[in-house]
C-alpha cells in the first residue's frame, strides 16, 4: 500500500479575515480524503503564535484554551521539513508532506507564509512568493494586468501619510478623474474589508480614514455602472484549467464582507447568464493575468462586467480563494466538472508537482577557484 501523505492544514493567521480562514479550514478538513491522506492541523492565533493539536480548529473558533495548546512552529531549516513542538523537554518533531495554506489576507496569503515555505522546502498548495505579493497589492497587480493587456478599471492611489498632508488635492482629484460614486480600498485586504462605496466628498474621506486602518497605501476606483460581479476559477501551474464563470448576486450594494458571509442573503448563478463571446473574453483575460504574475496552483479571477454595455474589467486575482461551503473558488470547479474532494487531490497533485521540478534546479554554484578563502 502507498504511504498516506501527511498535509498539514494551515489556517487562522494574523489577519482580518482569520474566521473566514477558519470556515474555509473547516470544509478543507473534512473534504479531505482520510484514506489517501493524515491531516495535521496547523493553527495561527491572532496574535501569531503556531499551534498544533486534533483540536486546534475548534479551540481557535471558540478562543478559549489557546494557551493550553501545545506550541509547534515550523523552522526554516530544510532538513527538517516539518513542524517542531517548541517549549517542551522533548522537543519532538512531526514531518509534513504538503502544506496547504488556507490563510486569507495579510502574513498568509501575501507570500510571507510562502516564503517560509520555501526556505523549509516543503511543498505546498498555492501560488509562490512573487505570485502571491504581487497579486495581494491590488495597485501593483493592476499595473501589470494592464501591461498585459487587459482592461482594469480606472483609479487613483496615494500614501495615507500623504492625504493627511494634502487631503483637499486628493479629495479634488478623485472628483475630477474618477467622479461619483468611487470605492475606497486598502491595497492589501481581502473579503471586502475596509472597503467603502463613497457617494460624495463627505463620504470619500470617511472611506480613506477607514482604509487606512488596514493599509498605509489607498486605492481610490471608478465604479462601474450597474456591474455584474462575474467570477472564474483556475487551478494548475503552466497551463491551467479556466471553469465556466459564475456571477454573484449580492444581498447589499456591493458585495461587502455582511454580504459574503453574514446575512446568507447573496445567491450566485452558475454559470453565468452571460453572452458567449463574453465568457470566452472573461476566460482568455482570467489566463493571461494568471501568467502575467507568474500564478501557480490556483486562484480565482473577479470580474466586473457593465450590464448596460458588457464591458469587462478584471478586478483582482484571489491566490488562496475562499474553500468555504458557499464559496465560489470549488463551486465554480465543480460546475465544470471537479469536485470538492478532487479537487483537493489535484491540487496537492499541482503542488508536488512544482515542488518536483524546482527541486531540479541547482541553488549552488562552484567556482574554478576558491577565491572567498582568500
């Protein structure tokens, strides 16, 4: 018989959107086949302390009793490839075979846990380093899209320490390129945190204020008339799989963190009542941003889609889209022919997969003389 492969899920984080990463943790965990896989659950409190048990997912969704959970990190060293219980005489170690992150947000889903991943030399599940910093700073991201030759929607960005020093400017411009209403946006935040649809002057610099608390770069956008919120889903590294899309019909204004995951009121239509040509154009545009940030193992690609004039905006790249019951990343997959529990398995497959073929590559050189002794 195989081995079963130990994946250890990773999920909390110091963020805010760590309960949406422990619903999605939850559904990971109980998709996960039991019989191909152990599952090692990998918590992060809010405060950033790593912690492991059989429990750890229900004691970081009740909040009680974290300090009585056994304290395991994961060291940097690539020999260990693992996780190593820290604070105790044993000091015992528990090797990972795959690391799947279900981090949303800041130190998760913004190549930081990536990062150490890498260092660790431990596969895992998901975009690398450049891919997932690149595409959690919406201002970045846009920029390279654009270059890439995709329509993004219009927008301004400034530094918070700049709008304070010259707040009427940026007020002013933000009238006169992009007008009413506009929505407020900190660069590195997911699940419509921090996010405002400003009506008015009034409105916009309560919506700065409120950005600034999650990030020190704003990101100020036209809104698009009367927009559809249409979504796809990708999943492989070079070539991957493009699903149908699918649209959100959101309960409030705009699909805001009440709508997504509070009041249960927004539905979604998959796939999308949608031309063809448009469906296809939403696809070609979801690749080729896919590539241009160098994306691996999945991602799911928002679009803005004018009602009235079927224009197409895509909005952001989601490197670690949501895995809860509601979400679109799986659903949308599974319209197109994946399953949930597949889908897993094809995206640790993925993951091995690029682990396999960057292990390939040499990380050291030796030179015709020893000069450095010197």
């Amino acid at each position: 018989m195989k081995r079963k492969l130990k994946i250890g899920v990773l999920f909390g984080g110091r963020s805010a959107e760590h309960e949406v990463s422990l619903v999605s943790a939850t559904s990971v965990i109980n998709a996960l086949d039991k019989k191909k896989y152990d599952v090692v659950p990998i918590g992060i409190t809010l405060d950033g302390r790593w912690i492991s048990s059989s429990d750890t997912l229900e004691v970081l969704k009740s909040r009680k009793k974290i300090n009585q959970q056994p304290q395991k990190i994961l060291l940097p060293d690539p020999n260990l490839q693992g996780i190593v219980e820290i604070f105790s005489k044993i000091n015992s170690k528990e090797n990972i075979d795959v690391v799947l992150p279900v981090l949303h947000g800041t130190f998760g889903e913004d190549g930081t846990v990536q990062g150490l991943l890498e260092l660790a030399n431990i596969p895992y599940v998901g975009a690398g380093v450049l891919a997932s910093s690149v595409a959690m700073d919406k201002i970045v991201a846009r920029r390279l899209y654009k270059a890439a030759g995709i329509p993004v929607i219009p927008d301004i960005w400034f530094l918070w320490k700049e709008f304070q020093v010259n707040k009427k400017y940026f007020l002013s411009q933000v009238a006169s390129e992009l007008g009413f209403p506009c929505f407020v946006k900190p660069a590195n935040m997911g699940s419509s945190v921090g996010i405002t649809k400003a009506h008015n002057s009034s409105e916009l610099e309560g919506a700065v204020v409120l950005a600034a608390n999650y990030d020190r770069k704003i990101l100020v956008e036209k809104a698009v008339p009367n927009a559809r919120e249409i979504e796809v889903s990708l999943l492989g590294n070079d070539n991957p799989i493009v699903s149908v899309p699918g649209e959100i019909i959101s309960s409030n204004e705009f699909y805001d963190y009440d709508a997504k995951y509070v009041d249960g009121k927004s539905t979604s239509e998959i796939p999308a009542n949608i031309p063809k040509r448009i469906a296809d154009k939403i696809k070609e545009y979801a690749l080729r941003g896919y590539k241009a940030i160098d994306c691996s193992g999945m991602a799911r690609a928002d679009f803005l889609v004018g009602r009235d004039s079927n224009k197409i905006y895509l909005n952001e790249l989601n490197t670690i889209p949501g895995f809860t019951s509601i979400s679109m990343y799986p659903k949308l997959l599974e319209a197109s022919g994946i399953p949930y529990p597949k889908l897993l398995d094809m995206l640790i497959k993925v993951a091995i997969e690029r682990f396999e073929e960057k292990s390939k590559l040499k990380t050291a050189y030796r030179p015709k003389k020893d000069w450095y002794k010197n």
